[in-house]
C-alpha cells in the first residue's frame, strides 16, 4: 500500500492542478494551478528515486558504498525548482501586462489574443 | 468554448491520462526500492572521479553540466522576459514613489519588522555565500545559495521604503552579474575545448576532496550558478517594485 501512495499523491496534485487550470477564472490563480501541476512531478520523481533506510547521496559523512536514494531524480528537480519561479514570475508579468491592455485577468474574457 | 464542452474535454483527457499512467506505474518497482543501475554507479564513482562528496553537486555541474547549462539559460530567459515585460511603456511615466490615496496609506514598517530584517540581512548573506561555495562538499550549490542570496534585498526592502532600497542596490551591477553568471558557464565549457577537452568536461586540477578547493570546475560552475541565479531574481524583483511602485500610466 506504502509502496505506491507517493505515486498516487503525484497523481493527484496534477489531477487537482489541471483542474484548477481548466476551470480558472484569473490567471493569477491559473499560474498557481500550473505550479501544483509542476510539483506533482516533484513528488513522482524523488518516489521513484527514493530507497528504502537508505542514507542521502552526500557522502562528506558516511562512507562511499552505504545505499543511497538516486542523486539524479534530485539533480532534476533542484534545477527545475528555481526554473519553475523564474517562470512563474514570467507568467504573473504576463498577466499584469494582459490587465493592462484589457481590463480582465478572467481568461474567457481575453478573447483571441491581440497582437 | 461552452463550460460544458469544456469539462467534456477535460473528463475525457483526465481517463486518458490515468489510464496511461496507470499502465506506466505496472512498469515501475513501488516507492523505495529504487533499482538503479545509474544512481548507484554515480554514488559509487563520483567521489573518486570528480572528488565530490555531493553527488546531486557533481551531477548538475557535471555529469549533466550541458543539461544544466539549458536549464540555466531557460531561467535567464525567463527573467529577460519579466524585464522586458515590465519596463515602462511608450505612453507610461515614471515618477517619485507613487502615494498611496488619502486615508488609506500604509503603515510604515513597524519596528519589529525592521529590526528582524536588519538584523537577519548580513546573515544571510554569509550564509548563502555559504552554501554556494560548499555545493561539492554538502548539500547546496549555486541553485540553493542563488536563491538565500536573492532574498536579501527583499529584506532591505522590508526595513524601509523603495527610494532607500533603490540607493543601495545597483540595476546595472546585478544585471552586469546575471550576464557574468550565465557567460562563465558557458566559458567554462569553451576553454575546456579549447584545451582539447570535451565541452564542459572537468578539466581543472580537482584538489582534495572536502575542502573548498576541490571537485575542479564543479566548484566554479556552482559559483557561478549561485551569482546568475541571485542576480536573475533581484533583476525580477526591481521589475516588480518599478512596475508596481515607480511606473504610472499617462502624462505625470
């Protein structure tokens, strides 16, 4: 049961996210639905790496050899942590500009963009 | 497209994606019994081969450097995209601090705030300082210490109000930096041809492992990771306080 709830959670967070995302009524909020779907990919990649009792994959302390969990599912997703609010902060610019030009931030109100 | 056709839609592609992961988890082992073989190699080798006792380290800025080289200039990207987004436009001014309206000022920051943020700014700063220059040794790295680093001008910013945050903070040394950041990157890797190594292979002398002074260009790598990544989310800061603070539409 243990062995396969982490997956579930992943299923879940991007069921919920892309829920959000095709319901939203503000971009704001669609930008945050699209960072909930991104951290299900979070959870389903360090799940899949994960070990059992096994120690971190730093070995300053504890001697090469001891089991250890995946280091690359980590490297992934430390990059793709500071990548993912770099974009979102691109996203809400999007939005600030969008509510400028046309007084909504309600996606069905955007109508087909504008050029 | 009408509400109902919609959720149509989207019923339809959320059985299809389960379904398709459903079929993909039967291929996996359960949770916590990861089976390698290539995280086990990597844990077992990098320390000999690049002298890093971070694995995760050794791998970003390393085994997957022309990967997080991309990664990294998605994110300078992204902040280019704010900068450029946010700037002032053809029919905006900028002005002093805009006032808040009659009645409805904000209160000044109180002094709690302001002692907590002063007091917490020099910290932060060693401490990010910190875990950028010991990514091969323990956990951290550029990404990690990018993003401590980055926090402190928030501080400052919570201390007093914007003209002040503006006086101690350059735009373009921290855009000078980004650039820096991104370009030593990718420098790295050309010296490395030059030298008639592979692009962003470890070239450099790689030191005793544990001490600051090892793991070759992973170290450098990560420094330069660390000040393109404080650099990127200052820059993204500035545009927000100019768009929300500075920039007014029409003629002043």
């Amino acid at each position: 049961m243990l062995l396969w709830f982490p997956y579930a959670v992943a299923a879940w967070l991007f069921a919920i996210g892309l829920y959000g995302l095709a319901t939203s009524r503000n971009i704001v909020h669609a930008g945050l639905c699209l960072a909930v779907v991104q951290s299900s990919t979070y959870v389903l990649l360090s799940a899949a790496g994960y070990r059992t009792g096994a120690a971190a994959p730093v070995f300053a302390r504890v001697a090469v050899g001891t089991p250890a969990v995946d280091p690359v599912v980590q490297a992934l997703m430390l990059t793709d942590i500071v990548v993912e609010a770099t974009v979102l902060a691109l996203l809400l610019a999007l939005t600030i500009q969008a509510h400028r030009r046309l007084g909504t931030v309600d996606p069905d109100q955007l109508g087909i963009l504008r050029g | 497209m009408k509400p109902r056709m919609r959720q149509c839609m989207i019923l339809a592609a959320a059985v299809g994606f389960f379904i398709l992961y459903g079929w993909g988890l039967l291929g996996l082992p359960g949770s916590g019994r990861y089976p390698g073989p290539y995280g086990d190699v990597l844990n077992a080798r990098a320390e000999f081969e690049r002298h890093a006792s971070d694995v995760v380290s050794a791998i970003n800025f390393d085994y997957r450097a022309f990967d997080t080289l991309g990664e990294e200039f998605i994110l300078f990207t992204a902040v280019m995209g704010v900068v450029v987004l946010l700037r002032r436009q053809a029919d905006e001014t900028s002005g002093p601090e805009r006032r808040a309206l009659p009645g409805r000022s904000a209160p000044p920051p109180s002094d709690a705030v302001r002692a907590l943020a002063l007091g917490l700014s020099a910290p932060l700063v060693v401490f990010g300082l910190y875990i950028i220059t010991h990514g091969q040794i323990s956990p951290g790295g550029g990404f990690q210490g990018g993003v401590i680093l980055a926090s402190t001008p928030l501080f400052l910013f919570l201390c007093g109000d914007y003209r002040q945050f503006c006086a101690i903070t350059s735009h373009e040394l921290t855009e000078a930096a980004e650039a820096a950041g991104a370009g030593v990157f990718a420098l790295i890797g050309l010296l490395g041809t030059w030298a008639g190594l592979a692009f962003l292979q470890n070239g450099l002398p790689l030191g005793k492992t544990g001490s600051i002074a090892s793991s070759g260009t992973i170290a450098v790598i990560s420094f330069a990771t660390g000040i393109e990544v404080c650099a990127g989310l200052v820059l993204v800061l500035m545009a927000y306080f100019d768009r929300v603070l500075v920039i007014r539409e029409g003629g002043s």
